[in-house]
C-alpha cells in the first residue's frame, strides 16, 4: 500500500498526516481482501481541510469496487 499526498494538493503537513491516518484506516477495513493487490492512493485534486473525510470515504468506495465489497 502506498500514498502519494503532495504538497500542492494539501500545503500543510498536518493535513496530509491527517488524511493518511485515515487512508490507513479505510485500508485496514478492507483487508484481508486488499491484501493481493498492490495499490497506490494518490491525491490529484486540492483537498481542503474539511474535506478529509470526504476523500477517506471516497477512498473506501474505490476500495470497495476493487473487491467487489458490497457494504
């Protein structure tokens, strides 16, 4: 598992720390399905500290396509 979080998409260090904390969570909900895959979130767009948890949820929705997770 990998994060790619620049610096253009969140300035503050804080912030990205943040949003990885919760990328890691939304990972670890999804195992043991998304352990045979090799995967890379990385943030493309501006992500706005409000909005962190919008985007773990958006990460959780793609995980849960990749494994066909229901929920």
């Amino acid at each position: 598992m990998g994060y790619v979080i620049g610096r253009k998409a969140m300035p503050r260090a804080v912030d990205r720390n943040r949003l990885r904390r919760r990328l890691r969570e939304s990972v670890r909900a999804a195992r043991p399905a998304v352990e045979r895959f090799d995967i890379i979130l990385r943030v493309r767009d501006r992500v706005r500290r409000n909005d962190i948890a919008a985007a773990a949820a958006e990460a959780w929705v793609l995980l849960a396509k990749l494994t066909g997770d229901p929920r």
